[in-house]
C-alpha cells in the first residue's frame, strides 16, 4: 500500500511558488489580453467593426489606452512563449 504522505512531485520553498504562481497569472492575464486583441483584429479584418472602438469610442484615450495594455500583453506573451520553447526543447 503507498505511503499518503510520500508524493513524488518534487517540493520547492514557498517563496519561489509564490513567484511562479505570480508569473503564471502576469501570462494567463497577458494571454487573455492578446486573444481578446486578436479577436478584435479578426472583427476588424472581416467586418471593419471595431469592437474596442465601439465600446469606448473612436479615437478616445481609453481606446488607445485599451491598445497599448493590449500590445504589452502580447509582448508578454511572446516572452512566454519563448521561455516555453526553450524548456520544451
């Protein structure tokens, strides 16, 4: 019969959990943010219906504003996706 209390996950310190628990959600955030982008790039590609701009109207800060954290987010997201490739291979 196994031991309840044996796992054969490796354990780690709480401070460094901590930090990849941080990083995990800065990249699920990052990534929502880059899909909802390119869902609005699709809108705008097939329909030339700009979801963002009709939310926040055309050519107002926050629309611009909603641009930029969604362009960081898909540079995060691209070093996500490179720190993913060097693991993996």
């Amino acid at each position: 019969m196994a031991d309840p209390t044996y796992s054969d996950r490796p354990t780690t310190t709480g401070a460094v959990d901590r930090k990849a628990d941080g990083m995990s959600v800065l990249y699920g955030v990052a990534l929502a943010l880059a899909i909802i982008g390119g869902i609005n790039w699709g809108l705008v590609g097939l329909f030339q219906f700009d979801l963002v701009a009709a939310i926040f109207g055309d050519g107002a800060t926050l629309t611009r504003l909603v641009y930029i954290v969604v362009g960081i987010a898909a540079l995060v997201s691209l070093g996500c996706y490179s720190r993913l490739r060097r693991t993996a291979f």
